[in-house]
C-alpha cells in the first residue's frame, strides 16, 4: 500500500478533482500553449524587462540628437547691475540712465525674458561607447524573453503531461476499486458458504478500503494539477478543472540526441550580450579621459510687458571641455567597470560549463529511463500474468485469500509504476530538446 501511495505521490505532483459543483474544461495541448504565451505572468515580465532596456537604449539618442528647451522668466529688481543689464536686454538704454546717481541707486526695473536654447552634442566618445553597451543590454534581455517563452513551453507541457498522468491514475484506480468490489462480493459468498473464515473477509474489506482511499486522493491531486495549469496560462480556475482532449501515452519514441551544448541557445546567447555590455561600458569609462566638444545656441527676447518681444538676440558657440581630474572619480569609475567586465566572464564561463554538466546528466537520466520504462513494462505484464493465473486458482480454491490480495496490489501498482516510466522518460526526452535547443 505504501509503494503505491509512493507512486501516486510521485506522479501526480499537479492534478484536479472533478467536484460536483465543478465545470470541466476540456483542454489541448495546442490551445494551452496558445493561451500561455498570450498570457503568461512571468512572460509578461519578461517583456516588461525587455521594455525597460529598449527604453534606456532609447535615452542614448540624445547623443546625437539636440536638446531644446524653452523658459520665459519675469524680474523685478533694484540691483543695479540686473537693472542696468536688464535695460540693455531691452533695448532701451537712454544717455541719462549713465547718470552715476541712477547706476548707483535705480529705480525697480521689470524684465520679461522668452529664451528658446539648443544644445547638440557633437563628440562625445565615452557616450558612443555607453549606447552600444545600451544596444547590447536591450539585445540580451530580447534573448532571455525568448528562452523564458522556451522554458515555459516545457514547464506547460509538464503540467499537461502530469493532468494526463493524473487521470490515467484515477481510471487505474478506478478499475482497481471496481476489481476490489467484484472479489468482495466474491468472498462474501464464500464466507456465506462456510468456505473461509472471517478473517479473509475482514482483509478483503480493508483492502477495498484502501483503494477508495487512494482513489479520493488521486482525484484531489487532479485538482492540484488543474490548478498549477491555471496558474500557468494565468486563468481563474474557480470552481473549474481541465481535462486534456488528449489521453497520456503509454509509449515512447526512441531518437538519437546531439548532447553537445550549443552556443546558439538563447540563454547562451544572451550571456555573450551581457558581457559585451559590460566590455562595452569598461570602454565608456576609459573614454571618459578623452575632451567633448559640444555645440550650443540660443534665441532670445525680451521687454518690460508680459510675454513682450521688443528686443531680440541670439548666441551661437561650441564648447570643447576636458576633465583633467576630478578627484580619482573617473579612474575609480573605470577600475569598477574593469571589475564587472572581468567577473561577467567569469559567470559566462561557469554558466556554460554547468549547463554542459546538465546537458550530460540529462542524457545519462534518458537512458536511465528508457531502461526503466523497459522494465517496468516487463513488470506489469508479469504481474498481469500472476493475478490472472491466481484469480483462477483462487476461484477453484487453490490460492489464499492473502496470496489473491498481495497479487492484485502488485498489478495495479506495476501499472502506475509503468505509467510512471513513461511520463518520466518523455519529460526526459522533452526536457534534453529544451538543453539542445
């Protein structure tokens, strides 16, 4: 009894019971894909994060691009030289406001100035260098949107597989509960007759007893896995389980892997971008040392009124600036960047070799399954063979109530161990693509 609550507790991981006050939705494998992708929680991370890399790679247009501001700002003043310089914004300026009492001491001067500004970047080596890093940042999270859809695809084909298993469980079950009741009956009659004692009714009737109960548990783990499903493809299963269209497969398809890790995996390719990001900031950081030379202009107007525009100017100029030193900030800036570079190497290459160890222990379990799947078939034919032979003994009296008992727990149990095999080498099988992919 304990092997097969084993087995039950092993395979049916995510299930769902079909409840009396339940709808039950029946599912594809296609149609929950299709769902999944469209609305899947951790996709939609995924892509928000993608959004937000495509956003600060978008920042990095300014380096190129002007910058253009407007501002109107209005004054009220008596300090002589905002006074006397806003009089010569305006244009107004007379002979007497030279007077030295009216420098001195003026009177309250307004000033209403409209300035439009433009800034244009013109070279700025350390910003070339800080957007393609951007550019390779917003390039890995595109890779690893990609792999997460990759690993949710096997994630819900699992799911979908162990609803199946699930089922499959319950109908095995099923069909033990309807076998308990028919040697019940059976050995009732006997013991009607005389022809055993009570204490081989007593152990027929635990044993029904049993399967009822691993039968209600097989249904309640339905349940569990109906509900991870839900989970998944984001759906309210309130008062709902699924059902798969499709019945869980009691074969395997043999095929030959190529268990050499490839460098065009999406995750393997999106460490190659983080890297280059990094490589490419360390280079924004040396670049920090070389001078910028910038363009700037304005227009400008001014008057006494609100809004006025009596006076006009504009400034034209470039600026060529050079931090010579800015208190080791730069050269600390730089040894970081060195830092981060270095280590995302590290972390690349530690990565590539942990997934080649998965890679190898994942083809080694398929083997290990396929055995196994082999032999476990082999089991349930054999256990088959013996309920059968000692069922018929039985029926002639020539077997123990103890013995039929020990040989039907073996067959059912033989058969979720089969079941079992197979869900795990064509999870194997799936999961060894996903590695390869």
């Amino acid at each position: 009894m304990k092997n097969i609550k084993f087995i039950l507790l092993l395979g049916i991981l995510t299930i769902s019971t079909v409840g009396f006050s339940q709808d039950t939705l029946t599912i594809s494998k296609k149609d929950i894909w299709l769902k999944a992708s469209d609305k899947n929680l951790q996709i939609k991370i995924s892509n928000q994060d993608f959004k937000s890399a495509q956003a600060d790679y978008r920042q990095s247009n300014s380096l190129f691009l002007p910058s253009v501001s407007a501002s109107h700002t209005a004054i009220s003043t008596t300090n002589p030289l905002m006074a006397f310089g806003s009089k010569l914004n305006q244009e107004i300026l007379t002979a007497s406001d030279f007077n030295p009492a009216l420098l001195n001491n003026p009177a309250r001067t307004k000033n209403f100035a409209t300035k439009f500004e433009v800034l244009q970047p013109i070279i700025n080596v350390d910003g070339i260098y800080g957007r393609q890093a951007a550019k390779a940042k917003m390039d890995a999270y595109a890779l690893q949107t990609e792999r997460t859809k990759e690993y949710l695809e096997l994630e819900v084909n699992k799911a979908f597989m162990e609803l199946k298993l699930g089922y499959k469980a319950v109908k095995v079950l099923e069909k033990a509960n309807k076998t308990g009741d028919a040697n019940l009956k059976l050995i009732e009659n006997y013991f009607k007759q005389g022809i055993l004692q009570k204490t081989d009714l007593l152990s027929v009737q635990v044993r029904v007893n049993e399967i009822e109960n691993q039968l209600q548990y097989a249904k309640s783990n339905v349940q569990n896995a109906s509900d991870y499903l839900a989970f998944l493809l984001n759906d309210d299963n309130t008062n709902k389980v699924y059902k798969p269209i499709e019945e869980l497969e009691n074969v395997i398809a043999l095929e030959s892997i190529n268990t050499t890790l490839s460098n065009d995996r999406k995750d393997i390719q999106a460490m190659d971008k983080s890297s280059e990001a990094y490589a490419k900031m360390l280079q924004s950081s040396k670049m920090n040392f070389l001078p910028r030379l910038n363009a700037f202009g304005s227009y400008e107007l001014y008057d006494d009124t609100l809004f006025g525009t009596n006076a006009k100017g504009y400034l034209v100029g470039a600026q060529l600036s050079w931090s010579l030193f800015d208190g080791y900030k730069s050269i600390g800036k730089m040894e970081k960047a060195k830092a981060e570079f270095q280590k995302s190497e590290i972390e690349k290459q530690q990565y590539k070799a942990k997934s080649q160890l998965e890679l190898n222990k994942t083809n080694r379990q398929l083997k290990d399954a396929e055995n196994k799947v082999n032999l476990s078939k082999l089991a349930l034919e054999q256990s088959q063979e013996a309920y059968r032979i000692r069922s018929n003994r039985f029926t002639q009296g020539l077997e123990k109530t103890t013995d039929l008992l020990q040989s039907e727990t073996l067959m059912f149990q033989k058969e979720l161990e089969f079941l079992q095999a197979v869900f795990e080498y064509n999870f194997t099988q799936n999961y060894l693509h996903f590695l390869t992919k």
